[in-house]
C-alpha cells in the first residue's frame, strides 16, 4: 500500500493514476453475464412464452400438411469390360441422383408428366399466384446402404402421392435419356475414329506391300548373313597383319629383334622366323668372326705381325667382314620390303572392311524398315480391333436396360403430418429465448458494475486496499457493528486487514491519521465501514474519533446507538464546544461526534477555518481521525474535504458501483488534490471461486464456532 492514485504533471495539474480502459477478457464477460441473467431470468422467460404464443397463433392458421413417402435402391446391373470407361464417379453418385431429385428440372419434368395424366383423372390444384401447388422434396440416404427415401410433403394428399411417383419416373425416363445421348454420341465418336483408322490401316499396308515388291527380302536377309560372316574374316586377318607390323617394326636393320614394351615371349616363333630368315646365319658368322679375331690375338703374342699366318688370319677376317656387311645391307633391304608389302595388305584389308560394313548397314536398314512397317501395321490394327470391340459392346449396353437406380416402394398413402407445425412453434420458441438472451446480454454489455477485486485493480490498477465481504442479515434490521471476540470470522478479519494495511501504509514521515470515507454515490456502505472500522482500530489499543462528516443525511448516530443532539454542525458554527459533542461507546478508546442539526449551507461549514482548526485539534489528540463524509456526486462536502485530511479511502460497492462513475469520481479527486489511500471492495460475494481470503475457520480461536 504504497503507491498514491495520482500523479503530478509539468504544468502544476495533477491527474489520477488510472489505466485506460481495456478489453475485459472472456470470463469477465460471462460471469457479467450469467449475473445478468440471474437478475433479468424473467426477461427470456417471457420472450419465451411470447414466441411460442406466436408461433402456436401461426400453427393454428396453418394448413395441413400431408407426408406421402417412397424409396428407389441402386439396382444389380450386367457389367460390360468396356462400361468402366463410361461410369460415374463411385464416391458421388449416390450424392449426384440426391441433388438431381431435388432438382428444379426433374420437379418440372414431374408436372409435365402428371399434365400429360388428366385423362386419368389427376389433377394438379393451383395456388394463391395461378401455379401448380407445391410440393417439397426431400431426399436422404438410408445408412450403410444404397437406398434413397424419398418424402414429399403438400398440402392436397392425392396430387402430393402422385407427385412423388411422377417425380420417380420422370428421373428413370430422364436417366434413360441421358444415357441414350452419351451413348449415341459415344458411338458416333467410336465410328469416327475405326473410319480414321481403316484408311491409315490401308495406307500403311500398301507402304508394306510396294516395299517387299521394290526389295526381295529373302536375298537381302542372305546379303546380309554372308556380308557379316566374310566381315567377321577380314576382322580376323586384319588382326594377323596389325601384329605382324608390330613385329617388322620390332626386327633391326642386321635381322635382329629390338626390345620394345613388348616381350619376346607375345611374338610367335615361326612368324620371327619368316621375317627375319637370315638371322641365324648371321649370328654364325658373327661367332665364326670373334672366334678368328681371338685366334689372331693369340698368335700376335708369339708371331711378328708379319707371319704368314698372322697375314692369312687377317686376310680371313677381312673377308668375313666384307661378307657380314654385304649381309646386313641384304638384311635391311628385305626388311623394308616386307614392310611395305604389309602395310598394302592392310590398307587393302581396311578398305574391304569399310566396304563390307557399308553393305551390312544397307542390308540392316532395309530389313529394320520392313519391321517397321509391319510394326506400324499390327499397331493400328489393334486399335481398330479394340475399337470395333468397344463399338459392339457400347451397342449391346445400349439395347440393355441399364437403369441404375429403381423404384423400390412406390409413393405411399399420404398422411397429415404435424412437423411444419412443430417446427412452426420451435423455430417461434427459439427465436423468442435467442431474443430474451440478446436482451440480456446487452443489459450485460452495458452494465460496467465491479463484480470482483480483480475487475476493480483492472480498471484502477491495482488500487483495492481492502476487500469487505457481504453479510446476510434478517430484512428490515441493521447489521450488528463489530465488537470484542465477534464470532463472524470472515468479516472481522477483512476489517483487520484493513486496519494493516493502515498501519504499514508508506506515507513518508507518518502514517495518515486524518481519514475521510467516501464514495461516488449513495448506499455503497460508507457508514457501515466507517463505524466497523473505527471499533477495529479500537480494539487494537488505538485512541479512534469516528466524526459524521455528511451534514444533511448522516446515520451514524443510529448505528452507534447515540444521541444526535449537538454534533458536527453546532461546532462548526462555534455553537458549541468539543467537550459538548464528543460521545462514547461500550469501546473505551473510541469517540464519536454526530453529524448535529441539518444546516441550511452545510459546504460552507466544510470551507471555513474553524473545520481547518478541528482536524489540527484531532490530529494531536487521537491516533485516528475516521470522517464519514458524503458521497462525491450527491455533495460537494468531500470534494472540499478530501485536500486537508491526510487521505481518502474510496468505496466501492461489489454489483453496485459503476465503473465509470467510479473513475470520474477518482479524476475529481485528483483535480481537488486529493491523497487517495486507496479503493477498498465492499459486500464481495464470499461464495465466489476466485475469493481465497479468510475461508480457513479452524483457523480461528476455538471457542468461538464462526458463522
């Protein structure tokens, strides 16, 4: 309890601290109306009975109503292959026939039908504007079946039955119909496309036929098995003679291999020997060369360089020379020449090749676009083999009698009905309660009366001091002031939690010792708080004045049981002195001043120096100054009195006090200067859900059983 309800501004003003309006939530709004409802309970009952009085004055005028009732089953059909295609969607069809019997067009088909039935004495009664009577359809499907039930209702009994059996038989004639045109059209299409068909058909087979007479295609299948065996040859010797290059490439200039990336293990022994025949040879007179060379070097460390057979040895040894070089030219040249005659070979081999293919690929190409005409031709030809099926199947559906839906029950005798009339009197009913709630919930939504706490610090932020419950009490009695040991637990602990909240106010030096009381209007309970407030702070030792500040309509002297013989008026006016005014109670540390005799200007007393001079007086003298003054809006007494007491307690009274009254009687404060303490909650409903506070009775001493 420590934040004032007002605020000071730059300019000197000062303004209530009050949060602006907000939404209230939903649950305020239904416990402001449920509370509605408990007071204005008569208010729907009474729309009530108005609307079923009306709606029973409107059934009487009514006429009778007469129910005639059939049904129609989705029947057993033959399934055709080709029907599929033509179905209806299984998941609405059942959906679709309800909303086309209830169709403007199956009604008009209905009525030409009973027309074209006056020769058999039907008639069709008129209405009030010159048309065929009405009659209303309705239709629904049975559950967890496929039959549909069908209620017609008019007011003549015999045009309502033979309504309902020319409405079903217009709907079979018309289902019929339909079908016919799709199939007719269906067919027509069908026929379209095997004439198309027919002509690409023969197209295509005289493509087939001028092909086979421009190629024989037994020659050109056997072109093409001998083109692809004598390829399959070359491919061979065009291998044999790629390796035998590889192998010309290998062999040197003297005959002899060189060592490629190859090993001499890939070469073939009697292919070597065939490109380099010589080769052995050679190697003997290369042996025969060295072995002569090492003969002479023998014999040149024993014999002069001119011995005879040192000279012959030479002579041998140029000889070999001469003839191994002869050798290795002879070597070389037919080595290039084998080279050359086997690069011919294969440039030959490769041409032969290129020509072979080139035949195959003709012969493949001829026999790949036979296959395609004849391809072409078995394609088309299913088609119009299917279509020719699907044509005389579509022709055999359409002779068949392949209804899918039938009349199960013809329509049955009509009988009066009273459903229009109930429901007459229902919707009547209804609409009269909804009338009476509406009513009820606008009083509601412009009724702005505090229900709880809650809705009181939503509105004044936080602002509830006190929370004082509402006590029951015999009728034409006052309720009994609280006293020493007073059995009503909850009610003398909400005063006492008041009085702490009075106690530990922050206010600074001090705490408030001159009180004023107020509200924003009569009979919110001031009086009564004022006087049980004044005997709490009593009873807790402190020395209490409880003065009657409304000077033309205070009871306070009632409550207390006192005399209103001399009191607050006489001294104002100096008539009288403290002493003579100042009463007491059974309570030995509280005194009381009456209101006094009624003044002609009591708001002028309230304004002079002499009140200024009293609250100095009491200030010292009394540990609490309680002032019950009169409300806001009844006098101007408070508002003058509020500025020069220490604070202001502010009432408000639970489903009484209006919220907006309560904050423009806050705002006047404020402009008056006011120290506003705070609000405090009387009569809360002790019953309600959201009040916790004080209904804990063992709590109390027990001696004493609490009410």
């Amino acid at each position: 309890m420590g934040n004032e309800l007002i605020i000071s501004s730059d300019a000197g003003n000062q303004k209530p601290g009050l949060p602006d309006e907000v939404p209230r939530p939903p649950s305020h709004r239904f416990r402001q109306f449920a509370d509605c409802l408990k007071r204005f309970w008569w208010i729907p009952l009474l729309t009530l009975m108005v609307g079923v009085a009306i709606g029973f004055q409107r059934a009487a005028q009514m006429q009778p109503v007469f129910v005639s009732q059939s049904s129609m089953w989705e029947t057993l059909k033959v399934r055709l292959p080709e029907e599929s295609l033509y179905s209806d969607n299984v998941d609405t069809y059942l959906g679709t026939q309800i909303e086309l019997l209830q169709s403007g067009k199956l009604q008009e088909m209905a009525l030409d039908r009973l027309k074209s039935m006056k020769t058999d004495g039907i008639t069709i009664p008129m209405g009030e504007d010159g048309q065929p009577a009405k009659v209303q359809i309705r239709v629904n499907l049975a559950p967890k079946s496929s039959i549909l039930n069908l209620q017609a209702s008019g007011f003549d009994p015999a045009y309502t039955k033979n309504y309902l059996d020319a409405l079903m038989n217009a709907f079979l004639s018309y289902e019929r119909e339909i079908r016919n045109q799709v199939s007719g059209v269906t067919l027509a299409s069908i026929n379209d496309q095997m004439q198309s068909l027919e002509q690409d058909l023969k197209t295509e087979q005289d493509a087939l036929m001028a092909f086979e007479q421009s190629n024989n295609m037994a020659i050109i299948q056997e072109q093409g098995s001998v083109a692809g065996t004598y390829l399959e040859k070359l491919q061979t010797q065009l291998s044999d003679l790629q390796l035998e290059a590889k192998l010309l490439e290998a062999v040197g200039t003297n005959g002899q291999l060189i060592a490629t990336g190859s090993t001499n293990a890939e070469i073939p022994l009697d292919l070597a020997g065939e490109i380099a025949p010589g080769t052995a040879h050679q190697d003997m007179n290369s042996a025969s060369l060295e072995q002569m060379k090492m003969e002479r070097g023998d014999l040149a460390q024993h014999l002069a360089a001119q011995s005879p057979k040192i000279e012959q040895l030479d002579e041998e040894i140029k000889r070999a020379e001469e003839f191994q070089e002869i050798s290795h030219r002879q070597s070389s040249s037919r080595l290039t020449a084998q080279r050359q005659a086997n690069r011919i070979r294969i440039d030959y081999v490769q041409a032969a090749i290129k020509a072979w293919q080139g035949k195959v690929t003709e012969a493949n190409a001829r026999l790949a676009e036979a296959e395609q005409l004849k391809l072409n031709i078995q394609r088309t030809q299913g088609v119009y083999d299917r279509l020719t099926s699907l044509s005389q199947n579509l022709g055999i559906s359409r002779s068949l009698d392949q209804e899918s839906l039938a009349i199960l029950e013809p329509a049955s005798p009509p009988i009066s009905s009273a459903q229009a009339k109930k429901k007459t009197m229902g919707v009547a009913g209804f609409g009269g309660l909804a009338a009476g709630m509406l009513v009820v919930f606008l009083i509601g939504l412009r009724d702005d009366r505090f229900k709880s706490v809650s809705e009181v610090n939503s509105a004044l932020g936080d602002a509830v001091v006190g929370m004082l419950p509402k006590m029951k009490f015999k009728k034409n009695t006052t309720l009994p002031l609280l006293q020493p040991n007073d059995t009503r637990y909850v009610y003398s602990e909400s005063y006492r939690s008041l009085r702490s909240a009075l106690y530990f106010f922050d206010g600074g030096d001090s705490r408030p010792k001159v009180l004023l009381i107020t509200s924003a209007t009569p009979n919110e309970g001031k009086s009564t708080v004022s006087a049980n407030l004044a005997h709490t702070l009593a009873m807790s030792g402190s020395r209490v004045l409880l003065v009657d500040g409304d000077l033309r309509k205070g009871h306070l002297h009632h409550l207390l049981g006192r005399q209103n013989e001399a009191g607050l008026t006489e001294l104002l006016q100096g008539t009288c002195e403290a002493e003579q005014v100042i009463q007491t109670n059974s309570l030995p540390n509280l005194r009381f001043i009456s209101r006094g005799m009624v003044n002609s200007n009591p708001g002028d007393l309230m304004l002079s120096t002499r009140m200024d001079e009293l609250v100095e007086r009491w200030r010292r003298e009394f540990d609490y100054v309680l002032i019950d003054s009169s409300p806001l809006f009844a006098a101007a007494d408070a508002s003058c009195l509020a500025p020069r007491v220490d604070g202001t307690l502010f009432l408000v009274r639970s489903h009484f006090s209006s919220a907006r009254v309560t904050r423009e009687a806050l705002e006047m404060l404020a402009r008056r200067r006011a120290k506003i303490l705070g609000v405090v909650f009387n009569m809360a409903e002790v019953s309600a859900r959201s009040d916790y506070h004080y209904k804990y009775a063992d709590y109390y001493y027990p001696a004493v059983k609490p009410n």
